[in-house]
C-alpha cells in the first residue's frame, strides 16, 4: 500500500510538471508592457471623461423633465437674459435667439 500510494504521488507531481511546462510567458502583440499600460490609462482617462459628459448630459435631461412637468411656468424663465434687460447704451455682440 505504501509502494502503491508513493507512486500515485510521483505519478501526480509528474503530471504536475507537465502543467507548469506547458505554461508560457505572457506575449504581447507588438508592443511592451510599459506601452501597454500607458496605452490602458489614456483609455481609462478618455472614458472617465465620457463618462462625465454623459453624467451632465443626464442631469441636465433630468432638469429639463422636472421643469417640464411642473405647471407652474414662468414667462420670465423662457426668455433669455438679454431679451430681458433694458439697455441705454447698446451692444456690439450679434444676438439671435430663435424664441426670443
């Protein structure tokens, strides 16, 4: 039984080795890992900036909906600020607001 149960042990590190020589190195595709990391954090630094943008879009959509469904509309916040005020002197920025 001891003959029988040391050769099941050789016999398991045996298949064991085979594993672990069979196993490679990692092989990048064409680049090294310093370039793949850097080209990682610029990815994660554009979709962090995606990712705000759509949060702001979101907040605004909700802004939106919420002053939508409310009834009680004010006329002076359609208008634009400039459509609002009186001026003595005039301006020399060209102005155009379609619902003004």
């Amino acid at each position: 039984m001891l003959r029988k149960a040391f050769n099941q042990r050789i016999n398991y590190f045996r298949q064991l080795q085979e594993i672990s020589d069979s196993v490679a190195d990692v092989e990048w595709e064409g680049d090294t890992l310093d370039v793949a990391i850097q080209a990682s954090q610029i990815e994660k630094i554009e979709l962090d900036a995606k990712i705000n943008t759509t949060r702001a879009r979101h907040r605004y959509l909700e802004n939106l909906a919420e002053n939508k469904a409310s009834d009680d509309d004010d006329e002076d916040d359609k208008t634009c600020i400039l459509c609002r005020c009186d001026f003595s002197r005039g301006f020399i920025t060209q102005w155009y607001a379609p619902f003004c």
